[in-house]
C-alpha cells in the first residue's frame, strides 16, 4: 500500500447535503479535504475530536461556541473537543482542509459521495 495519492484518489463521503470530503486517513488522525457547494451549510453539531482547519478558497461564516466569524483564504480555526459549531458558505462555495484528532470513526457507515472531480487542483 502506497503512503502517496493524488486528490482524485481519495476516498469521497456526503457528510451533509451540499458538503463532501476526501479523506487522508491515518491511524491516530485524519485529514480531509471539505468541499462545500454555493450557499450550503453544516448544522450545529459537536464531536469528541479535535478539529483544526484552514480556508483554501472561498468564504465561509463559521460559528464555534459563541463566537462567529466570516472566514477567507488563508484563515484558520480550532475547535476543541464537544464545542458546538456550524458554517454557512457563500455563493461561491468553499474548500477547506482540516484534521481531526482522534480519527473520525463515525464517518465509517457513510455512503460514498457520487463520483466528481475535485474542487482543487491535483
């Protein structure tokens, strides 16, 4: 097994309608890529796991306990551990990446996303 992918490579999941990811997963983390459509949104939600991210492109209105910002290329965000957050994008969409630590196990029972080119370049 190769320690090397191109994007179209990755393995895709739905997590929510209008958002896919492409997962880099390794045995204590993992990284993905997250394309959200034009104007979608993740729900308010929390998780056990560490999340970090960066904005690669677009703009996203990103809500982490109290606190909402507007995001752009470039910015970041840390979300520790069951802090309830949700992101609306624009009408240019977004794509994003972060990691998530521990691994995200729950993603496993997901279905896969339908077959499409990355939103980024390879």
């Amino acid at each position: 097994m190769s320690g090397f992918s191109g994007p179209a490579g990755l393995r895709a999941l739905r997590i929510w309608e209008g958002v896919v990811v492409r997962l880099v997963e390794g045995e204590r983390s993992t990284l993905c890529i997250v394309e959200l459509d034009p104007d979608s949104s993740v729900p308010e939600h929390s998780h056990e796991n560490e999340q970090l991210g960066v904005l690669l492109s677009g703009s996203l209105t990103f809500r982490i306990g109290d606190e909402t910002r507007e995001l752009g290329p470039g910015d970041t965000w840390a979300i520790t551990a069951n802090v309830p957050h949700e992101v609306h994008t624009g009408p240019d969409g977004a794509v994003a990446a972060e990691v998530f630590v521990p691994p995200r196990d729950d993603w496993a029972g997901l279905d896969a996303a339908e077959s499409s080119p990355p939103r980024w370049p390879s």
